[in-house]
C-alpha cells in the first residue's frame, strides 16, 4: 500500500529543480515541446540504474567504498561541466528546428540518461528514501522497493514532462531573439557548471 506520505514527500523531491529538470527546460526552450518529451523521458530512464542498486543493495558499495563513490562522482561532473562548456563555447544562437528530420531523439534520451546514472548520490538517496515507508510487516521488501521507485519514477516523469512543455511554450521567443538566445545559452551553461562543481565539492 502506498502511503499518502511518500506520495507527498515524492512529489516535493521532484520537484526541487536539478540537473534532470535543468536539462528538460533546456531541451523544451531551444529544441521544442516534443523534444522535451524525450528529454524527460532519458532523465527516467537513468533513475532505473540508481533504483535497481538501492534495491538490490548495491548503493551499500558507494556509500563504504570511498573510492567507488568518487570515481563515479568525478566522472559525473565531468560530464556535467563538459555540457557546460558545450553549450558556452557555442558562438550561434541555439534555435528550435522547424523539422523533425533536424532532431536527434535517441541523442537527447542519451544524455538525459547520462546525467542521472553518473549521479551516484541518487542511488544513496533511494537506500535512505525508500525504506522509511516500507512496512515492517511486508512480505517482500524488495518487490515493495521496487513499487515505489516504479511511482517515483512515474511522478519524475509526469512533472518533467509538465516543466518541459511549459518551457516550449517560450521556444519561439527564443527562436525570434538572438539576444535572448544567446543571453539563456549562458545561463544553462554556467547552470550546469555550479551543479558540476556542486558535485565535486560536495
């Protein structure tokens, strides 16, 4: 049975801005609304990997191995700050593709994926979340586990989709303002640098 509480507290944890949704709004600002469907959709995918570890008890690693955890903390925000420098590098204004030929979608499921599996906080985060509304009187904790990832992940899902649409809408006014363009460009860029290093030093 799933608890009013951890649907509550769900829903909160969602949605707190991160890296997913930094990277959804961006999709739905400078490639459009479909595309932050996909977007959305690769940041869910990469919980998978941090939900399966929690549950099978594998985040243990991370969090008594100093070393497993730093190698797969350093190597996320290297990623993160390679977005970072990406994106500011870029001397053209991003712009929305008017074609669906233009864009990449299994690119931008890729890199949604990326950005949650190189995060080995959240596989700490389901081993520390998930237990507190399991029931001591459950026949299966790890069914019980995995049912609620399954909810987090849908609720992740549903308000990245919402974040990413509402940002769509605001598409072509970036598209029609080089300025503007370019001004949000270095605001996800250095967005995506303070979360690198956030990572790093944390």
């Amino acid at each position: 049975m799933i608890s009013i509480e951890f649907l509550l507290t769900s829903l909160v944890v969602v949605l707190i801005p991160g890296t997913g949704v930094l990277y959804t709004v961006a999709t739905g600002l400078f490639v459009g609304k479909r595309a932050s469907l996909f977007a959305a959709f690769g940041c869910t995918l990469g919980i998978i990997p941090a939900l399966l570890a929690s549950a099978f008890g594998l985040a243990a690693i991370f969090h008594t191995s100093a070393l497993a955890f730093q190698i797969v903390k350093y190597v996320g925000a290297t990623y993160l700050l390679y977005l970072a420098c990406h994106m500011w590098r870029s001397s053209a204004p991003l712009s929305v593709p008017e074609g669906k030929a233009n864009t990449n979608y299994s690119g931008i499921i890729l890199k949604g994926f990326l950005l949650n599996i190189l995060n080995p906080k959240l596989s700490i985060f389901f081993l520390a979340f998930l237990p507190q509304f399991i029931p001591t009187t459950v026949d299966s904790v790890l069914m019980n586990m995995l049912m609620l990832g399954a909810v987090f992940m849908l609720m992740t899902f549903a308000v990245f989709i919402v974040y990413g649409f509402l940002s769509s809408r605001f598409s072509e006014f970036i598209k029609n303002s080089k300025r503007a363009s370019i001004a949000m460009q270095k605001i996800f860029a250095t967005s995506f640098a303070a979360l690198g290093l956030k990572l790093v030093f944390s």
